[in-house]
C-alpha cells in the first residue's frame, strides 16, 4: 500500500531537512509526488518523521541460542523500539566466523525477520583471536563489517592484519574494547563500590588501553576502526584526541552506561552485570560531553538476551548483558535530549540514521526520494512506563522495569510495510 505522512516534522539530517512536510511512500521507495492512486493516509501531528533508525549493535542470538533470543522474536523487539535496520554481532553458537553461517542468518532474516538484519563477521576463527577468519568470503555472503565482539583480540600484530585486510574490502572493524590480562575476573568497574561489595573489579584502563591501541592502528594502516560500547571518560579522551587529528575512529555509547552507575550493584542484582560495566557518575559525565561535542558519533543498545534462569545466579557467575532495543530510543531521549540537552532530537536522529549508514555504508538513514521507505515516527514527548512483561524479546533481564520514560517511536514502516504501532 502506497503512504502519504501528513502533517509531521520530517526531519532528515543527511539533506539538512527539518520542518513541517508531507512524505510520500510509492511502492516501497520514498518519492518526491503524492501517490497517484489509492493509498493511505497516516497522520503524524506532533510527531517527528524520521529516516528509518538503525541500531549497530544486536546479538539476536540465532544460531545456537534461540532459547535466549531468536531472529523473529529479535526483530519484533527492535521494530517496537523503532528500528528498521540492525546489525547483529557474530558471538552467536556456532559463531558467524565463516560464509556459511553468515548465508544461514541471511537466509533466516528473509523468512523470519521483520525489519532489515545485516550481519557481521567475526575477526578470528572462533573469537579466539589467533588466527584470521576468511573475511573475503565473508564479504561476499554479505557481511557489513567485522567484529569479535564479546571478546577482543589481545595480539596487536593479528589485529593489524585484519584491520589491513579490512581495508581491502572498505570494511570497518568494530571492536569491544578489553585487555584480558588487566581484566582478569573483573565483573564490575575497579573502585569504591567493588571494594564495598568485595567483587573483583574491571578497570578503566583495560578498556582504554585497547582503544588506544585501535587508534594506533587506525592511523597506521589508515582503516576505519570503531570501538564499541565506550563506558569509560578516558576513553571519550582518547578519540576526542584522535579525531581532531583526522584518525578514522569513531565510537558508540550504549543508554545504561549514562543512565546506571556502579553504585546500583549494591543490590547484587544480575541485571545491572554488563560488560564494559556501569562505571562512575563522573564517566557517565564524560561520555555526555562525549556525545555534546560530537567525539562519540554513534549511539546503539548491545541488546544482550539471556534467559531468566541464567541471570537468577550469583553476581560473580551471570552472565553480562542486558536487553536494550525497547528501551534504547526512549532512554537516549529522556537523558541526552529532555534532561541534560546535550544534543537537539536532530543529533540524536543523525546518530541513529546517516552516522551508522556512512560507517557500514548502508544506503540507507535518509528521506531522500528514491531510497528505500524505511521510516521510524517518533513522539518526542510521549510520556511512558516500561514494562518487561510487554516487551517482545524471548529474555527478560532488564534494569529498566518501571522506568518512566519520555519519548517513543509510535511507527515503524520497513520499504513502506509497517512493521509496528503502538
Ligand atoms: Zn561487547
């Protein structure tokens, strides 16, 4: 069915567009006339039209852990978060470290999902961070980047050859930033609270020292490299510093790392177990400023599914993650927008639309007339209560039960279809 937007503040960073419009979706793509036939009419007052989001980092869990989280019920959540296009990490059993596997989560989008899933490859084979995974036959059975995300390949030198190789194929590696060694057993941040709570404790410099290292090697083989999920304010230091000399990292936040600290693992509750972990009010400061003066370029969940029954375990033996892509948008809304106002819902949108798109050069993130109708209607102030047992994940471990929220997608349309509504 063919759709007219009316009466929206489209908003479309890409071409600079912010103002009151009409949208028109002809069979599938945006188009810049009305449609000539019979279509419908969807009413977007008060309400922002924008391109549809895209979300950089989702485990979906299939293969191997659909007790978790599965491709379908994945989609499902991330449609209701607004999302139209995710891409999902290659950590899944067996990992997506080959073309095959890669071509079975392809192949299980296309029958099961219902928004755009693009995948990513592994680093190494296995995530064991030894020996190169074929990244070229990967390419070709689809893959947008590559990753070893949960883990992190600790040997510069294999890392340097496949950030080499990468760049034959213009791809960008994206890493989870973590110095195994300094790490050790580590299960929250290194400081007051996990000497209270007598838990072993991961350090800011274990996440630092890795993004310092991927800056190096950005630079020297002149690839882009993106560190994911940054927790710590050094590291908002480090590639503030690496950008303004023109090295091509970027980085992402995730919404716990500014809306938890440390402190609320007092309660010994599983839910707040995240790796990079919730760090102090202070990091939680930098990486705002981070975002406000445009160091950290790129915003996502790390949507992490586990089942009810491994999370209910002690802190030390949870497993870390949290689920993310119903909560994500609102979130980032609520803090970076209505509360501190670091950046307009225009930033916010680039952040989630062109800047993603431009790293894995998708052709997607804009309104422009011929691209595929992929569209995400926010209400910027609808107020909100989040509630686990509506979401439409398979897992249900979240800290976010209860929040009052401001701000939601209300539509979420995949090439003209929609997908969700509240
Ligand atoms: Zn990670």
């Amino acid at each position: 069915m063919d759709l007219a937007i009316k009466n929206g503040r489209i908003i479309d960073p890409v071409a600079d567009r912010d103002e009151l419009g009409e949208l028109y979706v002809v069979n599938g793509r945006i188009a810049a006339t009305p449609p000539p036939g019979e279509h419908e009419t969807i009413d977007a007052r008060n309400k922002v039209v924008a391109p549809g989001l895209i979300d950089i980092h989702v485990h979906l869990r299939e293969p191997g852990q659909s007790h978790k989280e599965t491709i379908e019920s994945g989609t499902k959540a991330a449609a209701a978060g607004g999302f139209c296009s995710i891409a999902c990490m290659p950590n899944t059993e067996p990992p997506a470290d080959n073309p095959s596997t890669i071509a079975w989560i392809a192949d299980r989008a296309r029958e099961s999902a219902s928004i755009n899933v693009f995948p990513t490859g592994a680093i190494t084979k296995g995530l064991k961070g030894e020996e190169m995974a074929p990244i070229g036959s990967m390419v070709q059975a689809g893959i947008i980047a590559i990753t070893d995300d949960g883990h992190c390949v600790q040997n510069n030198e294999v890392m340097r050859r496949a950030v080499e190789y990468a760049r034959m194929f213009d791809l960008p590696v994206m890493d989870h930033c973590q110095d195994y060694d300094m790490v050790g057993d580590g299960v929250m941040h290194e400081g007051y609270w996990s000497t209270v709570l007598g838990l072993s404790g991961w350090p800011r410099a274990a996440e630092e020292i890795i993004v310092m290292r991927n800056i190096l090697l950005a630079e020297l083989c002149d690839t882009r490299i993106h560190c994911q999920h940054l927790s710590s304010g050094g590291s908002v230091r480090l590639v503030r510093e690496a950008r303004s000399r023109g090295i091509p990292v970027t980085a992402e936040i995730c919404p716990h790392h500014i809306a938890l600290t440390d402190e609320c693992i007092g309660s010994f509750d599983a839910n707040y177990k995240m790796n990079p972990p919730l760090r102090t009010q202070r990091d939680a400061e930098e990486l705002i400023e981070g975002v406000a003066d445009g160091t950290i370029t790129l915003l996502a969940s790390d949507h992490a599914p586990h089942a009810y029954f491994e999370k209910e375990v002690e802190f030390d033996q949870a497993p870390f993650g949290i689920l993310g892509l119903e909560t994500e948008l609102a979130l980032f809304l609520t803090i970076l927008v209505h509360r501190t106002k670091a950046i307009d819902i225009k930033r916010l949108i680039a952040m989630y639309t062109v800047n993603p798109a431009a790293l894995v050069r998708l052709p997607k993130g804009t309104l422009a007339p011929g691209r595929d109708a992929d569209i995400t209607i926010i209400d910027p102030d609808l107020e909100w209560t989040f509630r686990k047992e509506e979401s439409f994940s398979r897992s249900r471990n979240t800290p976010f039960d209860g929040w009052k929220l401001k701000g939601r997608a209300v539509h979420t349309i995949v090439a003209g279809k929609t997908v969700w509504k509240l």
